[in-house]
C-alpha cells in the first residue's frame, strides 16, 4: 500500500506541533523545541502549498519542499514518533521521493540531518543514493550539528 499526500491541514499541524513528542535527543524535532520554526508550521500561509500530510489510513507523518530549481527540490520531513526506529523508514522515504517525481517530475532531492540523527543517516546510503524500487535517487545530505 503505498501513502497518500494531501495538503497538510491547520488541525494536523496542531496536531503535529503539539501532540507528536519525540524522546531523548530525537527531542531537537519536537516542533515547540524552536519558536521561529513552530510559528511558520502553523502559519497556513507559511505552508501554503508547500507542506503534505502523508497518510496511511491516518496521519503518519508530513514533508515540506522548498524548490531550487525545476530538476532540484530540499525537503524537511517527519515521521510520526511512534513510527519512527521501527524499520518504517526505508518505506517512507521511497513513498516521499515516488511522490515527487509522479508529481513534480523531479529526482534530485536536498536534505539536512542532524549528525547526531544516526537513524536517519543510515537510512541514506553512504554514496548518497537512495535505492527507490528499480531506481536510485540523488539524494544530497548536508549534515548538521545541534
């Protein structure tokens, strides 16, 4: 089954800003950890068109595309905390980037981790390449100390 991306709405932003808490130092992507961050979730205008709730029958977590160019897109992403260090990644990651490319028509995607976010970086293959089904992703990690 694959996901389905939607528009985030201003209830699953609440939603995602107040009630998703991730423990330990997964706690730097609690959304209220940064006021300046938290204030342009929730803003709608701010999301405008450019954050996606990400469902699998219910919310299971967002991505935020920032575009560079027509061929390049950063994104931001969250994976609901329950969901998250259970082996859901690989999953989610690939539903994220067949999205994009069925969608935009783009296979370069930027993003950030922190380096203390080992999870995530073994989710992206050290030759900074995604393997999405038959294809590979460019996939460009900048990582980033806390």
């Amino acid at each position: 089954m694959s996901h389905t991306f939607q528009p985030l709405t201003q209830e699953q932003a609440e939603l995602i800003a107040f009630e998703w808490r991730y423990e330990g130092e997964y706690a730097f992507y609690n959304m209220d950890a940064d006021e300046e961050d938290l204030a342009s979730f929730l803003d709608a205008d701010e999301r405008s068109d450019t954050t996606f709730a990400i469902l699998d029958d219910e919310l299971i977590g967002f991505v935020t595309l920032q575009f560079e160019s027509a061929d390049a897109v950063s994104i931001g992403l969250g994976m609901r905390p329950d969901l998250t260090g259970s082996g859901n990644g690989h999953r989610f990651l690939t539903s994220i980037l067949n999205w994009i490319e069925a969608t935009y028509g783009t296979r370069t995607v930027r993003l950030a981790v922190a380096t203390f976010n080992k999870r995530a970086i073994r989710l992206y293959h050290p030759t900074r390449h995604v393997h999405a089904g038959d294809e590979w992703w460019c996939v460009s990690v900048s990582f980033n100390d806390t």
